[in-house]
C-alpha cells in the first residue's frame, strides 16, 4: 500500500472551500479531512487544492506543430512539449480536439490528425506524457473526404469525442464573409486572391457536402457510443438540429438565443476559458461571462491557451461578483467536462475517486500552479 497525506490545504470541494487534509492511497483519494492531519504529512502552507483540469477542446498540440505559417515541426518533440504545457497548467485528463479537414489549398489548416494520433499513442506507450490524452476529432461537415478519413481515426485512436464544424463564410461563426476573411488573413498569412478561391470554393463545398456528411459522421457516432458535440451554433435552427442528432455539448456558440436554447434542451453548454480572461470574445461573439451570470455555461474550455482554466477559474466569482462561486467555476473545469465525458473517476476531490489534483497559489498578482499530479504521482 502506497499512502501519502497532504495537509494544510484549502480544499476545493463540490459546494465549499475548506481548511484540512487530503489522504492518497494507491492512486485514489482515500480520505478527505478535517483538523489535525496524521504526522508526517506533507505540508502545503495553506495553498489552494483544486481537482485536477478536464480539458474538452484544445488545438494547441497544432500550435507546437506548426509553430510558424509554412513550418512544421518534430511531432514528437511537438506532442511533448505540448504535453508538458498542458499539465504544467493543472490539466491532467486532455482531449487533443485534432481537426479532421481535407484542404490541402491550407497548408497546414487540415491539422494531420492522423500524424498526431499516431504520435501521442506512441509518446503514451513510451511512459513520457504527463497528462492523460484521449482524441477529440473536429470535423469539418463541409470537406470532401472528411467521413473516410474521420472513420479511420475512429478505427485506430479510441476517439472519445467529435465535434460537428462548419467554417462556411456566412455560417455560424462566419456569420458575413468579411468575418472570414478578416480572421484566416491574419492567422494564415493569405494574400486576397487566395482567400477569395478559398471563399468560393468552401461556399460550394457547403451546399454540396455540408448535409450528407453531418448525417454520416452522427451516425458513426452513435454506432459507436462516442459523444458528440456540435460548434459555433447561431441559431435555433442550429440548435434544433443539434438536438435531433443527439449533440450533448454546444461548443463556442456565437449568441445568446442559441447559448440559452442549448441549455435549456439539456445541452451543455462550453465557453473558451480566454474569453473569460480577455472579458470577451476575440471574435466579437457572445461573452462567456454574460452566459455565467444567466446560468447558462456549464463547461469552460482552455481553447488555444492551456493556463487560461485556471484564471479562469479564480477570476470568474470576481467578475460575476459572487453569482458563481469557486467551487461552481472549478467545476466548469473539472467535474462538469468530465461527467459530459463520460468520465465518472474524476472531477472532484472525493473519496474512491482518481487523485488528480492542483496546489494553487493564490496569492499575489494571480493564481499559479505550483504542483500537479496525476493518480497520485506528480507530473508537474
């Protein structure tokens, strides 16, 4: 038996924070308690502990791969890195959200989802991630080819999670074609001719492709038990049909009428962690902070900057002034990712649960990881 106690700690459980100890017996929490800790507990100077972060939907594994437009970088080197990032930010259980889109005009756009699975099970079967990794796939509804080449993955990754996307200029996200174009001119580099092929081409892709693959990919899914997610919803009829292919999380959606239709039908509801942070959308969508007022975000997602759950985290029962406490902010991060995961062996610090868990510092200019372990090992 393998039993290590943490003492001193203000412990961050489902309805309050705590003064007491934390008992690690092989991997699980054995015990949480109050008052004096047993001797020679470790003492963590009346930091912060939270669970350890359950991350839904991160791309930032492609931003180590392609640190530059038109440079790719060592996979594995890349996955590493990535990894160390990610738990080095308190998130313990990752879904690597690899985009699944054939566009071989963009390069570098189409994600090699199939380069990064391979590599991440090989890193895993080398013992060094930190972090436990399960595969996210992002397709794209519209691209030609998406089915085969999502059905393949699903053959080889263990795929957990597929998210619905549809990048159109003039749907969802791209509500207007200058939004579009705004947005992929800055990340891509393009020149306007390029972008206007690409315009033309992925509006014709859209009212060829769009519907039949959609259809397919829920019904993969289904077969499957994997769960799905639909992205940057709009409207209600993006909502009705989120809900008749049995979507159980809306990620990113642009407005407050199809945020508040998701919720209400049951859906949960995820928001980027960054626009907690920044106080808005980069995009100029819905604020996540307005949703957390109204009761209507249920997950927080670090997106494309891991440490920004744990800001999030401690700066939303600030800026909502109380409206949501620490506890219910912490379990955007942790306990409600996981139960929409499926994943009942984490999220919460309690007893027979995995012992995946955070000490924070919050003192000073702003909450920091100072360690972070993972079925009772630490990882960071």
């Amino acid at each position: 038996m393998n039993e290590t106690v943490y003492a001193n700690a203000l412990l961050v459980l489902e309805d309050e924070v705590r003064p007491g100890h934390l008992v690690v017996r092989d991997g699980i929490i054995a015990e949480i308690g109050e008052g004096a800790a047993p001797r020679g507990a470790i003492d963590l100077g009346g930091d912060h502990v939270l669970p350890g972060f359950v991350e839904l939907h991160t791309d930032h594994v492609e931003g180590h791969l392609y640190p530059r437009p038109r440079v790719t970088w060592n996979a594995f080197a890349a996955v590493t890195a990535y990894d160390a990032q990610i738990a080095a930010s308190g998130i313990t259980t990752v879904f690597d959200s690899l985009r699944v889109w054939p566009d071989k005009r963009a390069a570098g756009m189409d994600g090699d989802a199939a380069l990064l699975t391979a590599t991440v099970r090989a890193a895993s079967a080398a013992g060094v991630l930190r972090a436990e990794h399960f595969v996210h796939l992002r397709c794209e509804v519209t691209a030609d080819g998406v089915v085969e080449e999502a059905g393949a993955l699903l053959d080889e990754a263990g795929v957990r999670l597929i998210s619905l996307m549809d990048h159109t200029p003039g749907q969802r996200q791209f509500m207007t074609e200058a939004q579009f174009r705004s947005y992929y001119k800055k990340k891509s580099g393009m020149s306007d001719a390029e972008l206007d092929l690409i315009v033309s081409e992925r509006q014709e892709a859209h009212a060829r492709y769009a519907r039949p693959n959609r259809a397919r990919l829920v019904e993969m899914a289904r077969a499957q038990g994997i769960v799905l997610a639909s992205h940057d919803d709009a409207t209600d009829d993006h909502v009705a049909e989120a809900i008749g292919d049995g979507v159980a999380i809306a990620e990113f959606p642009t407005t407050d009428r199809a945020a508040d239709a998701s919720h209400e039908a049951g859906i949960r509801v995820l928001m980027g962690a960054p626009n907690i942070v920044r106080g808005g959308s980069h995009t100029g969508n819905v604020a996540a902070e307005s949703l957390a007022r109204r009761g209507v975000l249920d997950i927080l997602s670090s997106d494309y900057v891991p440490g920004s759950l744990l800001l999030a985290a401690f700066d939303l029962p600030a800026r909502t002034e109380g409206v949501i406490t620490l506890p219910q902010a912490v379990a955007m991060v942790s306990a409600n990712p996981a139960a929409a995961a499926g994943l009942s062996d984490r999220g919460r610090l309690a007893p027979g649960l995995r012992a995946d868990f955070i000490r924070v510092s919050a003192a000073g200019a702003g909450p920091a990881a100072r360690a972070v372990w993972r079925q009772g090992e630490r990882v960071a």
